[in-house]
C-alpha cells in the first residue's frame, strides 16, 4: 500500500513539472502573456513560422530567427552566423521530420515555459529578445532549432 501512495505522489508530483498540451488556444495566450508579454506578437510569429515550413520557403525562416542561431543536427550542434548560412545549409540542417512537424503545428500543442515557447514538441523554440541593453523594446523570434 505504501508503494502505491509513493507511486501516485511521484506521478502527481512529475506531472507538474512537464508543459501543458491540448490546451485552448485562449490558455496557450494566456501563458504567454504572463510569462513573456506580448502574446498578440507571438501570435504574428506563429503563422509566419508556420506559413515558411508550409511552403518551403528557408528564406523567410532564415529572416525569423536571432544570430548566431543555435542548431542541433546530423549529432552536432551549429551555431549559424547568418540567414545565409541557414538558406544555403536549410536542408543538412533541418530535418524532413522537423520540417513536417512544424509545418503542422496546432497552436493549443504549443510547450510554454520561462525559457520561451516550443514547436513540435521542442524542434524549435522561439523567445521574446530585447532589442536593447535597457530591454525598453523587445521581439519574437527563433533562438534554437533541434533534429
């Protein structure tokens, strides 16, 4: 009896530690909102990111992201110095799978955390990035891709 109340607390006490999925899209909002600000421009990054993987288009991903940009690929870790870099080297780096994953990307399956908000259960992750050293102005965009 003891093993089974331990084994409950352990999965109760697991659970809330992991993101949130299937949410509505509202609550999705609603966490960004009071974890980063500036959910309404989220918003806006969302279906720019999802309109470039839908329609293959690396160029546009490429002007989405902050550089260096972090990539974990082929078992390495690259770090791009410019969306040049990412356009000539789009499919070495980016996998197939990553590609379909993000293409189909439900809103309300989004992961939010303090760190920023994760696509396709982690392949890519966006963040809200001060402009400035005083933050006085700030912007959406991709700061790692995972294979």
């Amino acid at each position: 009896m003891r093993l089974v109340s331990f084994a409950a607390a352990a999965i109760a006490l697991s659970s809330l530690t992991l993101p949130a999925f299937a949410q509505s899209e509202e609550a999705v909002m609603a966490q960004i909102e009071s974890l980063h600000g500036q959910s309404e421009e989220f918003g806006e990054l969302f279906g720019s990111i999802q309109d470039a993987f839908l329609f293959d288009n690396p160029t546009n991903i490429a002007d989405l992201a902050f550089y260096p940009l972090d990539i974990a690929a082929n078992g390495e870790l690259y770090e791009i110095e410019d969306p040049q870099d990412l356009v000539d080297n789009f499919d070495a780096l980016v996998s197939s799978e990553t590609q379909a994953g993000l293409s189909s990307q439900d809103f309300s399956d989004l992961i939010v955390n303090s760190d920023g908000v994760g696509f396709a259960n982690g392949a890519l992750w966006a963040s809200l990035v001060c402009s400035d050293d005083s933050c006085s102005s700030a912007e959406w965009g991709i700061i790692r891709i995972n294979n």
